[in-house]
C-alpha cells in the first residue's frame, strides 16, 4: 500500500515537471519558424484557402526572420495617374481583369482565381506585358487595386532595414523595360526612310546660303573648298530618293562639309545677313515654283489637245479601206431598229474613233441582252467614213449602229441655233485663241477650243436629232460602261427631263462655280449653293423635253449669253440653267467621275460603279493618262486589230 503511494506520487511529480517543458517547447517552436511550417496568421491563411503550397512562390519571398509580403507591383507617378484615367472600356472589362490580373497584395487570389500553374518567369511576364500593352489605360484594374500599391509602396520606403535579393527583378524595371522597348519599335516603324537624305539636303541648302555672304566671298581660299565640299556631296546625293540609296561614303563626304560649314560660321557671325540672304533665296525658290505651275498647266492642256500619232493614223487607214468598198457594203445592218421605241437608245457625239468603239464594245459586252441595244453616233465629216469602217469591220456582235455626219443635219444653222451662231462669230474665235483683238481670259480651261467645237453642243438637240424616240440614254465618248444599263429606261423620273448623278460632294460641283452671281440676270434665278450635276451618263425624257419646250430654253439662255457675262466655258454651265429644277438624281453608283483627273478615286466605287468616266485632261488613250486608271478601258480594245498593228498603237 505504501508502495503504490509512492509510485503515484512519483508520476504526478513526473507529469508537473514535463508537461510546462513540453507545452514551452511546442510554442517555442511555432513562435520561431512559422514560415517553414506553413503556420500563417489566420486571416491570411483564410485569404490562400484551397490554394497548393507550390503556387505560393509564383514569385520570390525574401528570406528575412520577420514575415514580408510578397514583391507586387510599384507603382510609379505617372502610372497612378494614368490608371485614375480608366476609359468606359476599361470598365467594361474590370470584372474579367479582376479574374485574371494579378493582385498587388496578396499572390495567392491570382492563383486562385486563374486556376493556372505558371512557372515564376511566367507570371512576371503576364505583369509586365499587361503593363506594356494598353498604353496606361490599363495599368490600375481599380481605385481600391491603386491604393493598395501605394500603401505597399509607402511601408516598403519606410521598412529601411528590408533586404533585396540580386537575382530577384523588380516588376517596375521589366515594365518600364518593356514600355521603352515598344517605344523604340514604334519610333523605328515611324522613322522616315528619307531622314539622311532631307538632312543632307538641308545641309546643301545652308552651305549654298554661306556662298553668298560677303565675308565668305571675300576668303577665295574658303570659298574654293566650299564649293569643293558641295559638289562632293551632290555628286554622292545624286538621284537617291531613300536612305538605302546613298553609297558607303556618304557619311564620310557629309561630315566633310558640316566642318566646312563649321569654319563658316566663325568667319561670318552676323546672323542678319544670313536671315537676309534665306529670305531672298526662299522668295526666288516661290516665283520659280508659280513658273513652273503654269508652264506645267500649259504643257497638261497642250498634251491633252494634242492628237497622238496612232490617233492621226487610224482614221487615215480606215477612210482609205472604207472608199474601197461598193455601196452594198458601206451599210450597216439591222436599220429598222433605229426607230424602234421598244429597245433601248443610245446617243453619242465623237470624233475620236477608239474612244467610241470602246463606249460600244462595253456596253454591248455588260449587257444581258445585246440585241435590243442601239447606238447612234453623230461625227464630223472628217471622220465620218473612219467611224463607219471601224464598225463594219469590228461590228458590235448583235446590237444595232448607225453612223451619221453633223452636215447632214442642215436644220442646224446660224439662224436656227444661238450657239452656233456664236461660235462663228470672229469674237468667239479670238476669245478662245486670244488674239491682240480680245482680252482672253489668263486661265486655260477657258480657252479650250473644243469649246467651238458644234459636237459638244448637240446634246442640247436630242429631240431634234431623234423625233421618234421617246427616251434616250447619252454617252460621252470618255465613259467605260461596267454593267448593264437597262435599268435606267426603267427608272420614273417623276416629270423630270434629264436624270443625272449629282456631284456636290464638293464645293466646287455647285453653281456658284459655274455661273457668275454677280450678274442680276443669275442672282435672281438661281440659288449659288445648289448641288450641280454630271454630263457623261444621263437619261433623257425627249417626249417631256418636247412638252416643256427645253431647246426654246435653252435658246433664250443663249442669247442673253453672247457677250459670256453669265459663264464663260463649255456646255455643263448652260446645262444647269436649262435643267434647273428639271433634273432627277439618280443613284451615285450609276455614274463614277474623276478618273481623268483625280488618282485617288476609291477602288471600290470604280467596281460598284455602272459607268466610269474619264473626265479630265488625263484621257487613258493619251500618254499622260493615269496607268492606274488605263486598264479599265483599254481592255475594252483589241490590240491585235489589223488597223491597230498598222498603225503602231498599243496598250
């Protein structure tokens, strides 16, 4: 009995002395290493629940005794002030960044929230790339995100003590890393691949400047290697147009010269007088810049009206195959739809042959169904037994044509026509030629003689021209007809006479540009800004242009035109006046202009276009038309004609 006191005794003196060592040494223990066992303060282990150990060191933990967060993003000014620039796309997206973005304060959410097991250098790279690419719109994901870098970044420049690891790369520098490696790749695209060139012209241009100041005149010595220097880098600029052009001693020649120029300076410091000196140089540099506008304005109109060699040789092999055939052969067939209201009319007025055949040969190659198509050319007697060889030996497959000679209209004389009498007329002549006994006018495009030329004017005289035709689609002989065209016969112009495509997408398509409102006689009948209209493709009512007597409008117009007070040029002008609220818009794609003149005109209005037109001084049958332009009609050509081979012309 006294035995078993003693042993129990002896276990409660065991268990009061080891249980205080036991409990000490656990909490010691915990106290001490709570990183290696994983033993986090509870609310940040409840922010990392379900998360894997291993994604924990997505990035780098500084190994200190004390417990530190992990390195996040530093903000820097200019991206705080940035990310409080969200745009509303930025907001849009918040939801699906707040999912995938990575969290400043604690990395374990990221993890999270991707579900995705990234290498270290991975997730880095997705900081630094989502830093980089949107430009500072998206830097922040939100105010709250914004704030929390800055705390962070405030209690790591007040901790002093915190150590950092070499091999460990702080986010900020691989984003500002980034940034300006995508600035410099932009800068590269947009570097210009003429900058050596423009700098070395510039550098000719000061060192001829320096060949005209007076102190610099007075050094023969300086002088001499000078203009040594210069004609050194010309001859190494040449006709280079790029960086890549230059040879390998350009740089070697330039530097030459910018010491050159250097020594200048210090002979000659007066700076007035080199500012004196550019003045001069920079006036003489304009006047010879407006010589060279006009003289090329001459030589374009010149060209223009110039007749090319081909041109003058085919009418010439053509009169002469034409007068050696019979009678029998010298007509057309198929004359009795000339008359027929049923099929579908087309008028022309031309003298140039090739520019006809392709108008017909378009149009007759887009048509659905070229049998019901006519086509009525009226020309000059030089060129009436050309045009109607041309197309007794190139016929337009099915379609019907007819040929006529102006001077075979003998109704269109002086007494009868305004217009006619007024190009006869001696002042007429010398406006448009200027002679000493008229003041022409300085611009060109006003002295054009085509002008005097009555074919222009026959469109004023459809019903005249073609009694037994109720409608009528005219044609300029610089069109490409792309589509069908039946269309038009199918449109209700709504008691209109002429159905045209407005061109006022411009300020210089509307009336005020045409028409001179300073005469009363135009001020009180027309409105300045109204939108003007396209010759070249028109649909014309004749049975209404005979109800409302537009040639007697047309007359009377004229006439109060003789002395060119009211417009000056062509037959658009007196277009706009005899069709004032006359005319019906038609869509625009029916019509395209400008191929003639303008090289920008859209790809894709040439293609949805019906009709394109070439209207302009650039006429693709001429040298000086736009290549770009040129295929769409000469396609429309067979080169291997024997008239053409004869007479050297070629695409």
């Amino acid at each position: 009995m006294v035995m078993r006191r003693r042993s129990v005794l002896l276990l409660l003196l065991f268990l009061t002395v080891l249980s205080p060592l036991v409990l000490y040494t656990r909490r010691l223990s915990a106290a001490l290493n709570p990183i290696q066992r994983g033993d986090f303060p509870a609310e940040i282990a409840n922010q990392g629940r379900g998360v894997k150990a291993s994604k924990l060191n997505a990035l780098p933990l500084e190994t200190v005794s004390s417990l530190k967060e992990p390195v996040g993003i530093v903000f820097s000014e200019d991206s705080r002030e940035s990310a409080s620039k969200l745009t509303e796309s930025d907001s849009q997206e918040l939801p699906l960044r707040k999912a995938g973005e990575h969290k400043n304060r604690v990395l374990s959410e990221v993890t999270a929230a991707d579900g995705a097991r990234s290498k270290d250098e991975g997730l880095i790279e997705q900081v630094t790339s989502q830093e980089g690419h949107d430009d500072g719109s998206g830097r922040g994901s939100s105010h709250q995100q914004e704030t929390t870098a800055a705390s962070q970044q405030k209690s790591v420049s007040e901790a002093g003590s915190l150590e950092t690891v070499p091999e460990q790369t702080s986010v900020k520098v691989l984003t500002e890393n980034s940034l300006e490696e995508n600035k410099d790749g932009m800068s590269e695209t947009a570097a210009l691949h003429d900058t050596r060139i423009r700098n070395i012209r510039d550098l000719l241009i000061q060192a001829k400047v320096y060949l005209g100041l007076g102190a610099i005149r007075a050094n023969p010595q300086y002088l001499k290697d000078l203009r040594q220097r210069i004609r050194e880098v010309q001859k190494v600029l040449g006709d280079a147009s790029k960086d890549s052009d230059l040879p390998k001693n350009a740089n070697e020649k330039v530097k030459a010269l910018e010491q050159t120029l250097i020594k200048g300076k210090q002979i000659q410091d007066d700076c007035s007088v080199v500012v004196k000196k550019l003045r001069a140089m920079l006036h003489s540099a304009e006047e010879q810049l407006h010589a060279h506008k006009k003289q090329t304005v001459f030589l374009t109109q010149l060209a223009a009206k110039t007749l090319p060699k081909g041109l003058h040789c085919l009418p010439l092999r053509l009169s002469n195959e034409y007068f050696s055939l019979d009678s029998e052969h010298q007509q057309f067939p198929n004359l009795e739809n000339l008359e027929n209201p049923k099929l579908y009319h087309y008028a022309m007025f031309s003298d140039n042959i090739l520019a006809a055949a392709v108008v017909v040969n378009s149009t007759v190659l887009n048509a659905k169904h070229p049998s019901h198509h006519v086509f009525h050319i009226v020309t000059d007697r030089l060129n009436y037994a050309p045009m109607r060889m041309w197309f007794l030996s190139n016929p337009p497959g099915k379609a019907t044509i007819e040929v006529q000679n102006i001077e075979a209209f003998t109704w269109l004389n002086a007494s009868y026509s305004p217009v006619l009498k007024q190009l006869e007329s001696q002042s007429m002549i010398d406006y448009y030629f200027r002679t000493h006994r008229a003041n022409s006018d300085s611009n060109l495009k006003y002295r054009n003689p085509k002008y005097l030329f009555i074919l222009n004017h026959l469109r004023f005289y459809l019903p005249e021209i073609y009694p037994k035709l109720d409608k009528v689609v005219f044609l300029d002989d610089d069109v490409v007809v792309k589509k069908d065209l039946t269309g038009l016969w199918s449109i209700d112009m709504k008691g209109k006479v002429n159905g045209a495509v407005e061109t006022c997408g411009e300020s210089f398509h509307r009336f005020d540009r045409y028409l001179n409102f300073s005469n009363p006689v135009i001020a009180n009948n027309f409105d300045p800004h109204a939108c003007g209209w396209a010759f070249g493709m028109n649909v014309f009512d004749l049975a209404e242009w005979r109800r409302q007597n537009i040639t007697d409008i047309y007359h009377s117009w004229q006439k109060l035109n003789q002395d060119r007070l009211l417009w000056k040029l062509g037959t658009l002008p007196p277009g706009l006046i005899t069709f004032w609220n006359k005319t019906f818009p038609l869509n625009r794609s029916w019509h395209v202009l400008g191929l003639g003149y303008n090289p920008h005109v859209s790809s894709r209005d040439i293609e949805r276009a019906a009709v394109i037109h070439y209207n302009g001084n650039l006429k693709p049958w001429l040298e000086i038309g736009l290549p770009k332009f040129r295929n769409y009609w000469s396609k429309y050509l067979d080169y291997h004609q024997r008239f053409l081979r004869e007479c050297n012309i070629n695409p």
